[in-house]
C-alpha cells in the first residue's frame, strides 16, 4: 500500500485546529454574554426603583407610591385576600360566635358587644368604622392611631412637622371623638408609616410607639433581641433611645410592626395612648404597671372585678420567642424577600407564613412543607387546647363570683370576695393576653404555656378563696 500524499495527511489537523477556533470562539463569545448579562443584572439590582413621582410627608394615597413602587404597591393591595390557616386568617369571622365563653369573660365590655378575625393591612380603617363597637360605644380618637394613615393629621392639628408639634396633635387627636377625629382622615395604614418619601428606607412614625420604647429603654427590663437599646444603655443616655437612628435595619424590620402590633391603653380623662412597657414588656410586668396607677379598663358586669383588656400583643409574646432570640424579624416571615430579575424586595402581601412557608419558612427550615406545617399545627393545638382550659376555668370563677356578689346587694365585698376578684382580674388578663395575640401560641409557645397555666391556677385559686370563710 502506498503512503497518503502530504496535502492528504493535512486534512485531519486542518479538521481540528478549525475545531478547535470554532470551540474557542464560541466559548468566548459565551462567556461575554454571561459576563454581560451578570453586568446588567448588578446593574439592575442597584437600580431599586425608578423614580417617577416626588413623594413627600403628605403622599398618604398608597396610589401615589405605585409609580416608584410597583412591585410592593401590587403586595399591598393583595392584602385584601380573604385565606385562612388552622387557626387564623384574614377572613371577618365573628368570633363571639365561634367562641361560647367570650360573652360571659367581657361582660359589660364592647368587646361582648363585636369580636372579629383581624383583616389584611387593606382593612383596617374600614373594620374599624363598621365594627358595633364603635358603633354602639362611643370611642375616642385615640383609636385610629394604627388603624389610619394618621400623622399627617397630627401634624394639622399640632400645627407644624417638628417632633413637638406631632406630640401635641397626638394628644389632641386622642382626646377627640372618634366621629371627629375619622375626618381628619382617609386611609388605612400606608407606605408613609413606615418608610421615608424622600427614599423609602424604613422608620417608624407613631408618636405612641416612640413614646413606648423610649420608656422601655429605661427600664430595667432584659432585651437581648433589641441590641441597639442595650447599646443605647451603656451610653450617656443624654437623648431619649430614638429608634428611627439608633435600631438596625433588621431591628426596623420589626420595630414598624411593633407600631401597632402591640398592647396598649387610654389613660383616663385625656385618652391619651399609652404603651405600658414602663417596666418591661412580660405579662406581669405589664400587669404591675397598670397596678401601680391603679389602672382598670372596665368593671366586669358580673364579678364587678376591675379587668384588664389585653389589646393584640404580638410583639410582647414574640419578643419572649426564640425566633426573637435568633435575630429573626416579622417581616422574615410575614414579608419575605422574594426576587423579581435581579431585584429583591420584600414582599408586601403581609400574611401568615403557613399561605408562604417556601419562602417564609425554608430559607431557614431545610424540611418538607408538610413537615413545617405539621409541627407549626402541633404548637398551636396545644396552646389552643389550654386556652380552651383557661377559658373554662375563669368562666367558672366567673360564675361563682356572680353568685356572691348578687347575695350581697348593695353591702360592699367582703374580703374574701375581693380576694377572688383580684384573682379574677390576674386570671383573665393572662388569659386574654395569648387569647387576644394573633400567632396562637406560636410567636413564643413556652412563654404562651406559661402564661396560660398561670391563668388556670389563679383561677381555681379564685374558686377556692370564696369558700373560705370571712
């Protein structure tokens, strides 16, 4: 056989040295599109929005956030939905009527008059003007200080924006009737509660709520899950703890919820708002406080105790949590980040994270959604089981004192009795705080089981002091 010619032998390195150009040309060509395209997504994520509309104090409508804003305005609206876990939801459901024993435990209270599931964000000004409480009672102004888009009118009637000026028409807003004081405004809660027009970085607005954690900076009060406070502390302490610049942007993630998310109480003759974490933000810290000024919210039409109305006390149960402890905020979970390009944003359709538990949940979690779902239900039917426990348990004291007061007429009480309407009040107050938070039990399930089986106690204690005798 005779060898192959040269030009023949040629052919196969031609073959795979333009094999090998074509290969690399087109790596590289793929590799610049991949660099291009990361260029532009970097891009993208520093261009957090555009800005179309000049925002300012008095940019109320969340309308006029949408041009800016478009992602976190269609989340806001979404906030409408009407979904329901296990044992919660965003659906109006009466709660008078689910829950047999509530009547008898507010008795001589609104509260036995009107007691629905909590709504979305979208809601709150208009459950506020529809519920018979208002309805039927009259109520001050004071009200709308988180059901409302409000300061813009405490600004109106403090007559300028300095901080003093937002003071003082707080006051003046809260001491007004609530018929009065809704003129003044339009819309529910709204971008400008909680971010800043000029740039949307987060704050807190709320006179009440500034008030409330600069008396809680000075307490005594242990906050490991607030370390700007515990910084603030070890300072001089010459200005008031000013959340808005001394807190952490996570610590804001939660300190905007804590606006309204919290208890409180209108102080007697003004109606002036009040955040009670004078001495700390536990149950009975709390509950001293309102001892110590002698604070009651209502008579109660059949023990004629002086009670307590825990309000919804979502970041005082959540701040005993473990979730609290880790440095996990409520927008972690009630607003996750979701990505959107190369953008993320936080998620405006405020939510349980059982309806989002992908995104709520797994990032931390590395378990099934079923799982995750399965263990959240188990905390909650437990704590439900033992405020189905405590309820029966006070309403029995209830009952019992009914009948020793109706005996004495109009003779004051004895002590024995006044032993048990004090017991009443401790009972109930601890009852109603987990009753009335909206995580049944899971914001802070140790915490929630103690706090019930106190209530238990105090109120069999309660039976057991009226059989004693005088």
């Amino acid at each position: 056989m005779s060898d192959p010619t040269p030009s023949q032998s040629r052919w196969p390195a031609r073959l795979t040295y333009f094999g090998v150009v074509l290969i690399a040309a087109a790596a590289t060509a793929g590799i610049t599109y991949l660099l291009i395209n990361i260029q532009d997504r970097k891009n993208e994520a520093l261009q957090h929005y555009v800005k179309l509309e000049a925002l300012t104090e008095d940019s109320v409508d969340p309308i006029l956030w949408k041009k800016n804003f478009r992602s976190q305005y269609d989340g806001y609206l979404r906030t409408v939905d009407i979904e329901r876990t296990k044992h919660g939801g965003s659906e109006a459901i009466d709660k008078l009527a689910a829950d047999k024993y509530l009547k008898t435990l507010y008795a001589g209270y609104a509260f036995s008059i009107d007691f629905r599931e909590e709504r979305g964000h979208a809601y709150m000004l208009k459950d506020q003007e529809d519920t018979e409480r208002v309805k039927q009672k009259k109520q001050p102004g004071a009200c709308l200080h988180c059901h409302a888009s409000i300061i813009p009118a405490y600004r109106k009637k403090g007559g300028g924006d300095s901080w003093e000026a937002i003071q003082k028409g707080f006051a003046e807003v809260c001491a007004m009737d609530w018929k009065d004081a809704h003129e003044l405004v339009k819309h529910p809660v709204s971008c400008i509660d909680c971010h800043e027009p000029a740039n949307a970085q987060l704050r807190v607005t709320r006179p009440g709520f500034i008030l409330g954690i600069q008396a809680l900076a000075k307490s005594d009060a242990k906050l490991p899950h607030l370390p700007s406070i515990e910084r603030w502390r070890q300072g001089n302490r010459k200005e008031p703890y000013d959340p808005n610049k001394e807190a952490s942007r996570q610590e804001l993630r939660t300190l905007v919820c804590a606006q309204c998310h919290v208890e409180y109480y209108f102080q007697p003759k003004t109606n002036l708002l009040v955040y009670p974490w004078a001495k700390g933000i536990k149950v009975e810290q709390i509950e001293k406080y309102y001892d110590d000024i002698n604070f009651a919210d209502w008579t109660h039409a059949d023990s004629k105790a002086p009670m307590l109305k825990a309000q919804h006390p979502e970041f005082e149960l959540w701040s005993q949590g473990i979730h609290a402890r880790s440095g996990v905020s409520c927008a972690d979970c009630h607003m996750p980040y979701k990505r959107e390009g190369a953008i993320k944003v936080s998620d405006h359709h405020v939510r349980s994270p059982l309806l989002n538990i992908a995104r709520a949940c797994q990032t931390c979690h590395r378990y099934d959604e079923s799982e995750i779902k399965d263990r959240v239900e188990l905390i909650q039917d437990r704590t439900k089981a033992m405020i189905d426990r405590a309820e029966v348990a006070v309403t029995d004291l209830i009952r019992a004192l009914k009948v020793e007061v109706d005996k004495l007429g109009k003779e004051p009480p004895t002590p024995r009795i006044k032993a048990a309407q004090a017991l009443h009040r401790q009972a109930q107050w601890r009852l109603d705080f987990v009753l009335s938070e909206n995580s049944t039990g899971f914001h802070a399930s140790q915490e929630s089981a103690r706090i019930l089986s106190e209530a238990i106690d105090l109120a069999r204690q309660g039976q057991i002091a009226l059989l004693k005798g005088d």
